[in-house]
C-alpha cells in the first residue's frame, strides 16, 4: 500500500538525515569489522589454541560469505523492502557478533564468523539502495561525500580500534571485546532505523531467481575460495581450475539472466544496467580500485608490525593522518570539486594516490628500518586525499543514471565487484610481497627482506593506480545531476520512484 505521509525526500522532514546516520553507521560497523579482526589474531591464537588454518577461516569465512551473498541481498531488498531488509542484517549481524565475543573454541568462532558475513550481506547493500531511494538527486553528491569519509575512517579506524581494544584487556575477555562492542551498536541501529528508516521497494513486483542465486554463488566462491587459501596451501593445481571454470559458470549466468529478462523480467542481476556507460565504466574502476587497496592495506601492516617491530597500536596510530586525509577529501571533492571539475577530480586523485605511493617508496628505501612514524605522515596524506578524491564521487558516478527501481541490484554489484577485487589483490600479495621474500630467513633478515617486499608491492600499487587513471576517461564527463540543463531523459530517470510503503 502506497503511504500518504510526505516520504524522506521531502524538504522539511529531517526524517531522512536521521535515516541516513542510522545506515552510516552500519556502513561503518561492517567496514571497521572487516579489518579489527586482523589486529588481534596473535591474541585469538593464544587465547583460543586456533589452528594456522582456524585463524585462516576467521578471516576469509567472512569475506567469502560476504562476497557470496551481496548480490543476492540486493535483490532481496528490492523485493521484500530495503528497511526491511537492513533491519533483518542489522539484527542478524548484532546477534552473529554475540556469537564470536562469546565463542567457546575456534570452531564456533569460524562458524560465527561466516554467519556475520552472511547477515552483513544482507545489510550493507541496502545502504546505498537506501540513500538512492531517499535522497533527490541534487542532495545525493553531499550524502556520497559523507560516505566517502566513513570510507576513510573505517579504513584505519578498525586497526586501531582493534589494537586499543586488545591491549585494554577490558574485563580480562583479552580479544572478544572486538566483537562486542557491536552489540550495543547494533541495537541502537535496529531500534531507531525502525523508527527513521522508511521503506522503499522496487515499484515492479520482483521474484527472487533462485538458479541466478546457486550461479553467482557458486561462481564467486569458485574465484575467491581459491585466492583467499591459496598461500595457505601452496597455490594448488585445483586452485587454478577453480578459478577458471568460475569464468565459465559467470559466463553461464549472464547467458542464464538474459534468458530469464526475456522470460519474466524479473532476473537477479539486471544486465541492462551495463548498457549505461557510467555504471559499467564504474564498475571496471571499482573492481581495479580495490585490486590496489587489497594489495596495500594487508602488506602495509606486515611491514609495519613484523617488518619494522612496531606494536599493533603505534600501527594504528601511524595511519590516523591517512584516514583524516581520506575524510577530508572525500567530503570536500563531492561538494565542491565534482561539480566544478566532474571526472577530473576522479583522475586527479588517481595520480595523487600515485604520487603518495611513490613518496613512501622514497622514504621506505632512504630510511629504511630506522624510519620513524612521523616520517610516514608526508606520504600517507599525500595517498589519503587520492583516495578521498577516488572513493566518494565514484560511488556516486557508478549510481547516478542507474534507475531507482534497480538501485539494490545496482548496491550489491558495486559492493560485489571491490570485494573481489579486494580478495584478488589479497592474493596477489603472495607473489608481490611474499614472492621477493626467501622463506628460511634468520632474525637479523626478516626486517630488511620485509622492507624490500614492501617496496616491492608498492610499485604494483602505483601501476593499479596508472590503469585507474586511464580507466576514469570512460566515465562521463559529469555525473548525471551535475550536469547543467539536464535533458527530458535524465529528467524522467529521477521520476522513477521507489514504491514507498507505510
């Protein structure tokens, strides 16, 4: 039933900006999940008695079970209702962190772990879909600035959180409380987005496509399973064939989806979105983006923690300027930049972040074990305001000419593509960080061999960027609602409203 009641896109009601907080802060509760657990693994080692390949699962189960669900928990909310879905993730993910804060053995922490995954799949993809669907296409540059700079606060926010949390030994749980301090979070975000948050579905009634559901699944397993326990286990030939018959079951499913539009257009991904050049030229970025941030997040903290000796809380320290940098950026390209400059401020932060990673190898090389954290502050502002510049308007240039109604589908693609390239970065560390490092190296060696590996993957790093840069000249000029004396077209887009219900 269509509600009467003025929706969140009104002027006067405040009810959106409360809403937007709410998902926000989800955004960045999953981000700062993602990385505060790597900090503490030392401590669950110890603690718990888990295994090297227990510790492996920790990880990769969450990021497989993430990677696995976001398309589908896109769809599900442009189906069932994105309030309503983002409640059952919200809820979901608070109980799964109860799960691992109070973990009895590893195996329970595994499995909690893969279910927290699974719930932030259902989450974190309506958070875009939620602020396309409730914020008008001239107020959507500032939103996309401010989740820019949650972006960049997560980023670094999670190790240091991690770091303080561990070290604090808060009630002698040693390292739950990374889990815990989710809880009350958590139930914050599921009480008053019930209250703010106003449902929105996809106008068209929707049916899930299950085989699209068991092929993409299938399929993104079959790629990241492979990548995520590869050095593990040595790079097996299976491994490899995995990831090639992903690109044939992929292959399976786009020919699949096509069949399935013609027949009911009601398919799991909708491939029509990737006849809009902005979405697809956004897409290929993303994918490429996270490729490069996969590589340095992990590598930088090997360098810093068991290359340079540093405790995990002067890490996390260290990266303070980066993340503000970030932050910054982030919120003044959307407002300000953008809408002056278009995508040249998406290329500009491309050869900023490029120029930022070459400064580090710079000062990584002249200092070499002896480099202090304050050394470190010139580069890494330097690449926090390229990627400030990258991150928020490119979600908001791979969105703006995508149809509201296809808003989840869209969310869960974007979030989908950076985790992969996430995890194929993580892989990639085995070759160019670990791949110039001898494995028998005795304590005087592991120092300096870590330093050149750093270097090493910094130079990958800088050419992601150099492909970054060259990849920006297929997005448009100006994302759609800059664009002065937007035609009918763009006109009827922003007319298509989301079913808004009571």
């Amino acid at each position: 039933m269509t509600s009467t009641e003025p929706t969140p896109r009104a002027a006067g009601d405040r009810r959106r900006w409360f809403a937007l907080a709410i998902v926000m802060t989800a955004a960045f509760m999953d981000l700062v999940d993602v990385t505060i657990v790597n900090i503490a693994i030392p401590s669950i080692q110890a603690d718990a008695g888990a295994s090297f390949s227990q510790i492996q699962w920790i990880t990769a189960g969450y990021a497989l079970a993430f990677a696995a669900g976001l398309i589908t928990g896109g769809r599900l909310g442009d189906i069932h209702g994105r309030k309503r879905l983002f409640l059952i993730g919200i809820g979901g993910f608070t109980v799964a962190s109860a799960l691992c804060g109070f973990a009895a053995n590893p195996e329970m922490l595994v499995a909690s772990r893969i279910l927290q995954g699974g719930m932030a799949a259902l989450m974190v993809p309506q958070v875009l879909s939620i602020v396309h669907a409730t914020f008008p296409a001239h107020e959507r540059g500032k939103v996309f600035g401010l989740f820019g700079a949650i972006v960049g606060l997560g980023a670094v926010s999670g190790p240091l959180l991690g770091a303080l949390l561990t070290e604090w030994n808060l009630f002698g749980l040693e390292w739950r409380p990374i889990f815990l301090i989710n809880l009350p979070v958590g139930i914050a975000g599921l009480i008053l987005g019930s209250r703010f948050i106003t449902e929105s579905k996809a106008p068209k009634a929707l049916k899930l496509d299950l085989v699209g559901v068991a092929l993409v699944t299938l399929g993104l397993l079959m790629l990241v399973y492979p990548l995520t326990r590869g050095e593990e286990l040595g790079w097996p030939l299976w491994g490899y064939v995995s990831m090639g018959g992903s690109l044939v079951v992929l292959g399976a499913l786009v020919a699949y989806e096509r069949r399935k539009t013609a027949r009911d257009g009601s398919p799991l991904i909708e491939l029509s979105l990737f006849r809009v050049k902005s979405f697809a030229a956004g897409i290929a970025v993303q994918t490429v983006f996270g490729v490069g941030l996969g590589i340095f997040f992990l590598v930088w903290t090997l360098y810093m923690q068991t290359g340079l000796g540093w405790t995990p809380l002067r890490a996390g320290l260290t990266g303070v300027p980066f993340s503000i940098a970030v932050s910054t950026a982030a919120g003044l390209s959307v407002q300000q930049l953008v809408p002056r400059f278009g995508r040249k401020v998406l290329q500009a932060g491309a050869l900023v972040m490029g120029l930022g990673v070459l400064l580090y190898i710079w000062e990584s090389e002249r200092y070499g074990l002896g480099i202090a954290s304050w050394q470190m502050a010139l580069p890494l502002i330097v690449m926090g305001v390229g990627m400030g510049l990258i991150v928020a308007p490119l979600t908001d240039a791979v969105l703006s000419e995508v149809p509201r109604e296809h808003a989840g589908s869209a969310s869960g693609l974007i979030n989908t593509v950076q985790q992969m390239g996430n995890a194929l970065g993580l892989g990639l560390v085995s070759v160019v960080f670990f791949g110039v490092i001898a494995d028998d190296l005795r304590q005087t060696q592991v120092g300096p061999a870590f330093v050149e590996g750093f270097q090493n993957a910094l130079w990958w790093v800088a050419a992601v960027m150099g492909v970054i840069f060259l990849l920006m000249f297929a997005l448009p000029k100006r994302p759609a609602q800059h664009v002065e004396g937007a035609g009918p077209e763009l006109g009827a887009m922003d007319e298509k409203e989301p079913e808004l219900v009571s």
